[in-house]
C-alpha cells in the first residue's frame, strides 16, 4: 500500500483529497490511498510519521508550511531560499521538504500576464506568500508585501498607507491571504477597491469560491482576474511526480 497525504488545520477547505482519490481511480491505482491529517498542532507531526509508516509524501498547507520544516531532514534549494514547503517526500526516516506551489504558480499566473504589469502587491506574508514573492523575484517583477503589522521591514507595507498612487501604480495585485476562502466568503483584503481598473491584473490564490470578493470587485472595475484553481492542480501534479521519482 502506498499512502498520501495531506496535513494543515483546519481542513475543510482543502481540494488534495478528493483530487487524489479521483486520480487514483482514474489511473487505476488501486494500492495507493490518500487521506486528510487535520493535526490542531504542529507538533504532533512526529506521531503521525510515526503511526503511518506507509506515509510516502504529504502536502502541507496552512498554517505549517513553515512550521514543519524543523522536522524535515532535507530541504530543496527552493525552500532554503523561502523557508516554506508545501510538499514533503517521505522514504523511511527521510522527509524532504520541497515547494512546488512555485511551479503552480508560475505556470497558472503567467496565463494572463500582461506587458504593462511590471509591479505587484502581494496580500499576506505566511508561507504561500514567500513561494509568490520567489516567482515574482524571478519574473523580474517588483513586489510590495501588504501587511496588517506595524513593525514593517524593508519591502514592506501596512494596508493602511495604500492610496491612489500605489493602486495605479502597481497594476497586479495578488491576494496570497486566507481573505474570502470559503465559509467567510464576505470577507475580502481591505484595499481600495474603487482605484481599480482594466489595467489590473487580480490574483487570488483562493480556490473556493471560484470567484471570490476579491476577485468580484476587481471584475465589476474591468480587471483581469484569475483565481487559484489551476495553480493547485499543477502544483498537485509536480507534488506527485516528486513524491514517485525513485
């Protein structure tokens, strides 16, 4: 039996499941089986290794994308750089912590990039948001990182001071926050939505709904908006393909 999974908490609003219960069966994979780890604690993940020694690679999503990297024993270059992983290969006593939601990113945002997007604010700063700012930082993109903290660092800033000049000025926006994600479907990041216009490009990397606030505000101004949908299942697809390579 080869066994899959997925760890965060909580867990009803996660996709991993029955996308690889469906691929199983489509594929005819009859002795592998995936199931959902909603752990209240990080550090419970060592008994949970422990008790599923069939365990060959988990997805991590919120909030341990960062947290469990002290448990790993290697990480990808990726994941040094970001410090976060959301796909973790496991061989015996081996975990390997890789990041592949920088693949699904890419690959799905890059779909409706325009030339006149040059600059980026990206809402959030957990661990998605790192794997974010690493394709903008390829892509040559500058990046503002929005935060509700007062204490900023270099590159970053406070909700707050976002006024007209920073809305046309950076013409994507990418909501890497839990903001909108299905039960709190009412809720979107506090931007100034009326400062929109077809020159921007919306990302939200909210699955469900598949259209949310966010990205229903940005479609009411004429914006190009695209949701996370696609991105989950490249990132689903790469995550597999690691999880198998011998």
């Amino acid at each position: 039996m080869k066994l899959y999974g997925l760890i965060g908490y909580p867990l009803g609003h996660s996709f991993s499941k029955q996308y690889f219960i469906e691929k199983f069966l489509k594929e005819g994979l009859s002795d592998c089986f995936f199931e959902a780890y909603p752990i209240p604690s990080i550090d419970l993940f060592p008994a949970l290794i422990k008790e599923n020694p069939t365990i060959r690679g988990l997805s991590v999503t919120i909030p341990y994308k960062e947290q469990v990297l002290k448990f790993v024993t290697e990480i990808s270059e990726e994941v040094k750089f970001i410090g976060a992983t959301n796909s973790i290969k496991i061989n015996g006593d081996t975990l390997i912590a890789y990041n592949t939601d920088i693949i699904g990113f890419e690959q799905s945002f890059c779909k409706l990039l325009q030339i006149h997007h040059k600059k980026a604010l990206v809402l959030g700063t957990g661990g998605a948001s790192k794997a974010i700012q690493y394709v903008l930082s390829k892509l040559n993109i500058e990046f503002l990182v929005v935060t509700r903290n007062e204490n900023l660092q270099v590159g970053f800033i406070n909700y707050k001071i976002i006024d007209k000049q920073i809305m046309n000025e950076y013409s994507i926006i990418i909501n890497c926050s839990p903001a909108g994600m299905s039960p709190k479907e009412n809720i979107s990041p506090d931007i100034p939505y009326h400062f929109i216009n077809a020159g921007h490009y919306l990302y939200d990397l909210v699955y469900k709904p598949l259209e949310t606030l966010f990205l229903q505000k940005g479609k009411e101004k004429g914006a190009i908006i695209k949701n996370g949908y696609d991105m989950l299942l490249i990132q689903a697809e790469a995550s597999w393909k690691i999880w198998n390579n011998e």
